[in-house]
C-alpha cells in the first residue's frame, strides 16, 4: 500500500493518504505531550509500542463484534485504516477514580466506582477539549441521538472485553479514552487509538502505574512501563485461551 500526501499531522501521530480513497495511513510518533499540550517530551519507541498495542486490541475487539477502523499492520509503526469522519468526541469510560474525577469529586485516587462511568469531551484543542453532556452534544449536533446511543453501547462493550483481557495479564483498566467516527456509508466505528497513551494502566499486584501518566506526573521509566506493557500483550499470545487471540497477528 502506496503512502501519499501528508493529510494530517497530530500530537502523536501523522495521517497520509492512500491511492485507495477509502484507506489511510497512520503513522505513529514518539513525540509526547500532556496537559493539552502545554507540557512536551520524547517518549524512545512510543510510536512503535502504541501502534503494536493497539492494533492487537483492535483484533480483540473486531474478534468480540466491535466494528474498528483497522484494516492492516505495515510495520511496527505504520496502520492501514478505514477512512472516516471522526465525530468530535472523545469518550472516557471509567472503572476506578484517578486523574481529573478524582480531583473534581474529591475521591481517593483509587477509589473502585461502583458503576462505570462515561464522561463526554468536545474535541476542540483551542478550547481545551471542555467536558459536555448529552443535551450539549445534541444542541450542537456533534452527533445524533441514534449514533450516541450507539457509540454508548460500542463504549460498554469495549470496556467488559478490556478489563477481562487486561485482567488475565495482570493489569487494572482504571479508565480510558476513546473515539469514533462514520464511514462513508455512515456506520459508527472505533477509530483513533487503545494504547497506554490512551488507558490508565495499572499492575494488579503492585499499583504501579504502566501508563502516560509515568509522563504526566515524572515518575520516570516511562519507556519501560510501555514496554511492561507491549510484553505482556504479546506474551497472552502464549498464556490467554484461544478467545483473546485475535487471528492474523504477526508476533
């Protein structure tokens, strides 16, 4: 597959066109950023690990029925995608308080919630990417009632599948983030990314931390909690039952 002209350029990762109108290119960089960009740094082999990752748990979760951008690995830090329009939302489903909830409600870092709970933020980096509700989402039509009841439903599942999965190699889903767009027929699909840029990831027995927030917070061996986590990934391929592994997967 032919990579064409740059088409966008983010914080994490570079967007080209295909000569097949329908599929882009994602590349993924190693350039790291926090705090909507106010704090920036390098992360060695991110790019890499991010791309790995999370085109592993796309196949995980296309495997459990969830429609996702993914269409092929062209190297480790190079995807063919489906092309789509993403809607300007990002969703953050939560299972464990920590970041900004906990701040804002005054809970524990730590605290387990007793349902999980899904936040909505406008994707606008000018304005900081504001939390919205439902009646916001509607009124500026970032998407229809229809498709938010689906992206909520996508939300839910996506979420039983991780923690199950990231259970079995060890580690506590605290929270995520994800995003969405419409292909050209206007089906809702995964798209952007499941990485340890986009989760918090925490090891069961011991707390520690193997996520971006080791950035955010410079607690140090950023580079090898990304690789604790692409090891164990790669390591279920071994360990987990044939469920959780997704077929076509170069080791």
């Amino acid at each position: 597959m032919k990579k064409l002209d740059l088409l966008y350029e983010g914080k994490a990762k570079r967007v080209y066109e295909t000569e097949d109108e329908t599929i882009l290119i994602v590349s993924y960089k190693d350039d790291a950023t926090a705090f909507n960009g106010l704090k920036k740094g390098t992360i060695e082999d991110k790019g890499s690990v991010n791309n790995r990752v999370s085109n592993y748990l796309m196949k995980v979760l296309e495997e459990q029925g969830i429609p996702t951008h993914y269409v092929q690995e062209l190297s480790h830090r190079e995807t063919a995608v489906k092309k789509v329009k993403i809607i300007p939302l990002e969703v953050i489903v939560r299972n464990t308080a920590a970041g900004s909830l906990a701040k804002r409600l005054g809970l524990s870092e730590g605290t387990n919630l007793k349902r999980t709970v899904l936040e909505y933020c406008y994707k606008n980096d000018e304005l900081g990417d504001p939390m919205i509700n439902t009646y916001h989402i509607e009124a500026m039509e970032l998407a229809t009632k229809g498709e938010l009841e689906i992206i909520n439903e996508y939300a839910m599942q996506i979420n039983t599948v991780l923690k199950e999965y990231f259970s079995r190699i060890g580690i506590q889903l605290v929270d995520f983030k994800l995003e969405f767009g419409k292909t050209k027929e206007g089906q809702v699909i995964l798209a952007d990314e499941i990485s340890p840029d986009t989760c918090r990831l925490w090891d069961k027995a011991t707390g520690e931390k193997l996520d971006k927030d080791r950035f955010r917070r410079d607690l140090g061996q950023v580079e090898v909690a990304y690789q604790e986590i692409l090891n164990r990934v790669f390591n279920s391929f071994d360990s987990l039952q044939e469920q959780w592994r997704p077929k076509h997967v170069e080791r």
